[in-house]
C-alpha cells in the first residue's frame, strides 16, 4: 500500500508541488488513469497557507492537500456506476472512460479535492501519479520535485506521531501530516523599569487542556503551541513581578504583543 506523509514544517511554500502536478497533468492524457487536466480552475494537489497570531508574533504554515485517498473513499460508495476504484497501491482512481459526470463523487468527499472538467463532463482528481509508479517511477511528480524533502512517499510507512487532515472528519486515510497548524498564546514580557526584555520569566497557561509551563527565550518571548479552542489564564512571574491576562483561542491563535512586568 502506497502511503503519503506530508511535513508541514518543512514546507517553506515555494509551489513546486503544486506545479509539478500541473505540469504533469495539463496537455497530456493518461488514460485510463486520467483525461488531461484544465489549464485553469482545477488543482489536484493544492497548498493552503495559514497565518496564524498578530504582529509580531506570527506563524506561517503551507499544507499540501492532494487527494487523501481514503482506506474507506466516500467517493466509491457515492458513484453508482462504479467508475471509481482503488488500484493495487491503494490509490482512489476515476475511471475517465466510465465516468458519466454525475458529479457525485463530488458530493459526497469532505475534502472538496475532486473537480468538474466541463469541457470532459467528467469528475477528475489526484491519481497519486499511477502512470507512473505503474510504469517504475519511485515517485509522484509533487515529492520528486519537493527541494525541502517535505513529502515522504513508499510503502506502509508509519504514521505514528501523525495526523489526518481535518480529523472531524473520521475517515481513515493514506495521506497523512507532520506539524499541521495549530492555535497558539505567545508574546513578549519585558521590565519597564530597566526598559529590557525578560529572561527565563516563568510562564504559565492554564486552562483547557493545560497548565502549561514555559520559560521567555532571550529575547524575552514565549510560545505555547499545539493548543486547542478554549479559555486560558496567562501568568508571568520573574523576580517577584508577575503579569496575569486572560486569553482566548476561540477566534484563532493569539498574540498578547509586549507585557509588562510589576
């Protein structure tokens, strides 16, 4: 079984993934895997970007989203022609000689990654590059032309320490992610009696999930990660001065910018 790991944090967003596919797939008819893909409105392998915080406490992260492939693909069960298949490496195909354009399939994948060719009248997507690892090729065209090594492909590879992209949806897939994007408290506590950042102040979160503890970096900054929606308490303590906030993550990451110590 074929699987993808994507590494959110190795990707620094430069598109070649994106347009590899597109390279490879405009102009060129790889029946019986897939009918050539329009120059415009379609992507079969996408990058989302995310901003995340305030000035200047901002992260940057850049998601790949192919097809994922599921183990159990929505798609198969919605096509009632039975035009779409998964193939020996356990890629979720659209057969273009079959396809009757119903549109079902589209329908039916949470994901939003399958597309309407208008001009066709059929329902595309990713394929995984089939004819090519069918024809010997170690890779797809999105991880040969990955610089940063930000897309790992092969056979069964552990996806421990993993995850899928958007678990609500609860749907088993061979796609999976490294360091997707999460909410976040952070910023920067400093003395405004001496007028200098704080060093090794204690910080403390606590609330859904927490307490979490951290210490401020020489700069004077703190970063609590990976948080969930939900209520916190900040506290920062450093040489008998402290600061206490109450945060929310409800509407996204958070920055609280500089604080003072008293």
């Amino acid at each position: 079984m074929k699987n993808f790991i994507v590494d959110v944090t190795k990707c620094t967003g430069c598109y070649c993934c994106q347009m590899a596919c597109k390279d490879e797939h405009c102009g060129n008819d790889w029946t019986p895997y897939a009918k050539p893909q329009p120059e415009t409105g379609q992507f079969w392998g996408k990058i989302h970007e995310f901003e995340m915080g305030q000035q200047p406490h901002v992260r940057v992260r850049y998601v790949f989203v192919p097809c994922q492939h599921c183990n159990s693909a929505p798609c198969i069960d919605a096509c009632p022609i039975e035009a779409i298949y998964r193939d020996d490496n356990g890629f979720v195909i659209i057969d273009p000689k079959a396809c009757s354009g119903c549109q079902l399939c589209m329908d039916s994948c949470p994901y939003r990654v399958i597309f309407y060719n208008e001009t066709l009248q059929i329902a595309q997507k990713c394929t995984g590059c089939a004819h090519l690892i069918d024809k010997g090729w170690a890779d797809p065209r999105c991880v040969d032309v990955c610089h940063q090594l930000a897309i790992e492909f092969g056979d069964d590879l552990d996806f421990s320490g993993t995850e899928t992209w958007q678990p609500d949806f609860n749907l088993d897939t061979n796609v999976r992610y490294i360091g997707l994007p999460k909410k976040f408290v952070a910023g920067t506590a400093y003395d405004p009696t001496i007028k200098e950042v704080v060093e090794g102040a204690t910080c403390t979160l606590a609330g859904t999930g927490g307490p979490f503890t951290t210490t401020t970096n020489e700069y004077g900054d703190f970063w609590f990660e990976g948080l969930v929606e939900g209520e916190f308490t900040l506290t920062i303590e450093d040489g008998g001065k402290s600061y206490t906030e109450t945060v929310s993550t409800v509407d996204g990451a958070k920055s609280v910018g500089d604080v003072a110590l008293s």
